[in-house]
C-alpha cells in the first residue's frame, strides 16, 4: 500500500467474502498500521452499523425462518445501508476518517442477484438511486477454497 495522504475525504474500504472467510481478521489486521500512523478508524458492518440499520439485521436475521422474497430481503438491506451510509460511513468520510466495512454492496449481488435471481440491472439502479455516487475506495474479496 503506497503513503496516500488522506485530507478532506476520507478512506472507505470494504471487505467480501462468504462466513468464516477471514473478513473480521483482516480488518483488524488493516486497522492496526492506520492507526499507528495517527489515522481514527472506524469500523463497521452490513447489514448493520447503526443503530436503525442494526434493527433492519434483526429483521432480515429473523427471516430466515420465514423467508423474505429476495426483493422484500433487497428492499430491506437498501433501507439498512441508506441509514448506514447517511449516519456513520458518510459522515466519517468527511471528517477524513478510514471507514473499515464488513460487507457491503458487492454482498448484495452476490447473494440476491446471482444467488437469488434478481436483476443486476435492478440492483445496480437501486444502488444508484439509493445510495448515489459513494463506491468504495478500495474491495478486498477473500475467497477460501474447500480443498
């Protein structure tokens, strides 16, 4: 990683992978240089990391037992995100900070475009009308083998 001088905008950087990938170790593992060279990090997740879209988890978690359709599900994980970004991963970027995020939006094709059947074109208008023009700086995908 070369010496990039962070001013007015901060750093958003996510991290993909299925359960068990190793997402959390490597944020804490990223997490370490940045603040040993005076930046404040900020951590944090999806679906979650407010307290509004942590609520919005709770629900979709507890639809697995019920099982939303994969529109009700997307629609459920946009609302989330909207709440994150707007009052955590927004505004730390503003203030210069490094925003570390377990998951985001990469997660969302993933599981209910290719998984789920739902248009890409319908997720990617979504992002956009939803969400606008903040694309993460940088996506690290940690992909495990089975063998």
């Amino acid at each position: 990683m070369g010496h990039q001088k962070i001013d007015k905008k901060g750093l958003f950087i996510t991290f993909e992978g299925g359960e068990g990938a190793g997402k959390s170790t490597q944020i804490t593992k990223l997490r370490v240089p940045f603040e040993q060279k005076g930046y404040e990090v900020i951590r944090t997740r999806e679906p979650g990391g407010c307290p509004e879209a942590e609520q919005i988890r709770d629900l979709i978690l507890q639809s697995e037992q019920h099982h939303f359709d994969p529109l009700s599900e997307t629609l459920l994980l946009y609302a989330a995100r909207y709440e994150h970004v707007k009052k955590k991963i927004q505004p730390a970027l503003n203030a210069g900070k490094i925003v570390l995020c377990d998951r985001f939006a990469d997660s969302t094709l993933v599981y209910q475009g290719y998984a789920g059947g739902l248009s890409l074109s319908l997720l990617e208008k979504l992002y956009t009308l939803i969400i606008g023009d903040l694309k993460p700086d940088l996506t690290f995908v940690l992909d495990l083998s089975d063998h």
